[in-house]
C-alpha cells in the first residue's frame, strides 16, 4: 500500500497513471549466527511475505525459496527532558531463504588495506612538509596574522 495518492482522471490522452509504493528495505546483520543461505532485512511495516518475494526477485533478480517475517515491538522509555513515557517505532524484520546451492557473505566495511596505508602516509608526510615551509617563510613575521602571506 502506497501513502501517495494519484489523479484518476488526468484531462486529455493519454491517461498516465504511475504506481510507486513506499517500499524499502534495509540489509541487517542478525545477531546470533545464521545458515550462509539466510539474508536479514529491515523491511516497511506495510510489505508482506509476497511483496518482499518479488522485490527481490523483480528488482535484484535474487532467487528466494521461503520468507518470515517478524514485527518487534519498540522500547518503552522515559523522556528525559518532560518525564513522560516515549514508545520508538515497530520494526518489521524479514529473514528470506536463498536456494540451498547459494550463500550470502555480509560485506566487510572497515576492512583496511595495505595500500590504503601507504597512501595515507604519504600524504601525512606531505602536509607534515608543507606545514615546516609555512612555518619557516613566517618565521620572522610573527606580528603579521597567518592568513596575510606573500
């Protein structure tokens, strides 16, 4: 179900009339351990078993045997400020089921490279450089501001 609302009648023709639901879905690393061929998603509140089935497979062409879905409640908590009691928002998880020949490795986002490193010394060897020529040209300038240079 979509929260946008379209024209029925559009004057002249063609009639254009576009669908575009408020679908969206976000990849989670569930805690505990998984099967390699089971994926976690954060999903709208509005979508169902048969909606995220063929989001994924329409859109990302990914083939999904089964779907679960589950809905967990938000925490109840005590504003800071007022005192009053606060409830965050329901989530909606979705664990989808790849076929038994595939597997899903979560995607490393802080893996570091060597080459990284290297280049990131050298550039701290370069702003090290540049910083001591500043320094050394307003050596003798000291009641000039640093921004004032020749």
């Amino acid at each position: 179900m979509s929260t946008r609302w379209y024209p029925i009648y559009q004057r002249g023709n063609p009639q254009l009339r576009v669908f575009l639901p408020n679908f969206w879905m976000k990849l989670v690393r569930p805690l505990p351990k998984q099967l390699p061929n089971t994926v976690s998603f954060q999903c709208s509140m509005e979508m169902t078993k048969y909606d995220i089935k063929n989001y994924l497979e329409k859109i990302y062409n990914v083939p999904v045997v089964d779907v679960r879905t589950k809905i967990t409640m938000g925490k109840f908590r005590r504003d800071v400020g007022r005192g009053y009691v606060v409830k965050d928002d329901d989530v909606k998880y979705a664990h989808v089921v790849l076929p038994k020949g595939q597997t899903f490795e979560y995607p490393d986002l802080f893996e570091k490279s060597k080459d990284d490193d290297e280049e990131n010394m050298k550039s701290l060897e370069e702003a090290k450089k540049s910083f001591k020529n500043y320094i050394d040209r307003n050596k003798d300038r000291q009641d000039v501001p640093s921004w004032f240079s020749i």
